[in-house]
C-alpha cells in the first residue's frame, strides 16, 4: 500500500465475514496465552462477526480487493461503542487503523452521537497511548468475568474535538 493507492472504507457486508474473521483472528495472534482471559479475536467466526454485525456494524478498510483492516461496532443509548479494532499484520503502521477510527467517529457523529468509546486490556499500554492520541481519555476500569482486578479501561472521547476529563 502506497499514498497513491490508499485504503476504501465501506461498512461490511455478511459476505466479508469470512475473508474479516481471518483478517481478525491473524492480527489478534500475538496476544495467543499472553491475556487473560484470551481474546475473543483469536476464535472469531464468521457467524460471530454476522450477529455482531446485527447488533451494530462493522466498517471495512479494502486494500484493493483484499481487507486491511476493520471496525465492529454498536450503537448505545448515549454513545457509540467500537470494538475489536484489528489491520492485517503486513499493513501496520501505515494509517489504516487511524482512518477506520476516524470512520467510526464520523459514522457516530452523523448519527448523532456526541460521544464514542472503546475498551483497552490495561496490559496493552501502547494501544492506550494510540488511542490517548486519537483523543480518548479515561473513563472507567473494568474487569473480565471471574477476574478479581480490573482488566481493562474503557476510554472515550466526545465527538465535537473536545477531550474528556478522567471521571
């Protein structure tokens, strides 16, 4: 991928699911026995990705005619959630999972949305600063099923550029 062929954003269809359940489980490989509990990225289906997508959405960075990236995502009643944020290992670093973010805030805002979040593992310290620089500050910590201590942060952002303050 180059700056003269950059990457399409469209929403997802139920016939990517398959090609973005690999896309997904191939970019959450890293983290195989490094969380716990595991990441539900390592076991997406393509069944899993369809309901998902009925709950909400998902937008698609297409590379050409192959997947680089993609964004699920649900509508709350007073925010737009979005989750398993995920870029083909072999295109990292190359802005793709800033624009699918952008997508999504885009997507929120013309809904109405004044606001977006998303939940990080509290281990992921780099993604958090990713997301800290997209904007996204504290908002709570939380912890998975059957954890004692917290796991993980959900961070937020409002959608007319202004920063939140750690509540």
């Amino acid at each position: 991928m180059s700056a003269a062929s950059p990457v399409t954003i469209l929403p997802a269809t139920a016939e990517n699911a398959p090609g973005l359940a690999a896309l997904i489980r191939a970019a959450f490989e890293e983290y195989r026995g490094k969380l716990d509990p595991p990441s539900g990225g390592l076991t997406e289906t393509p069944e899993g990705l369809i309901r998902d997508m009925a709950k909400g959405g998902a937008l698609v960075a297409w590379n050409g005619s192959e997947p680089a990236g993609c964004v699920l995502y649900c509508a709350e009643p007073d925010h737009l959630y979005w989750y398993r944020l995920a870029v083909s290992p072999a295109l990292r670093r190359q802005g793709i999972a800033r624009a699918l973010v952008q997508a999504v805030e885009d997507l929120a805002r013309a809904r109405g949305y004044q606001q977006a979040r998303v939940s990080v593992r509290l281990v992921h310290a780099g993604t958090r600063a990713f997301y800290a620089s997209l904007g996204y500050g504290f908002l709570s910590l939380g912890a998975h099923p059957g954890s004692s201590q917290p796991t993980y942060a959900t961070l937020a952002k409002a959608l007319g550029g202004q920063r939140l303050s750690p509540s």
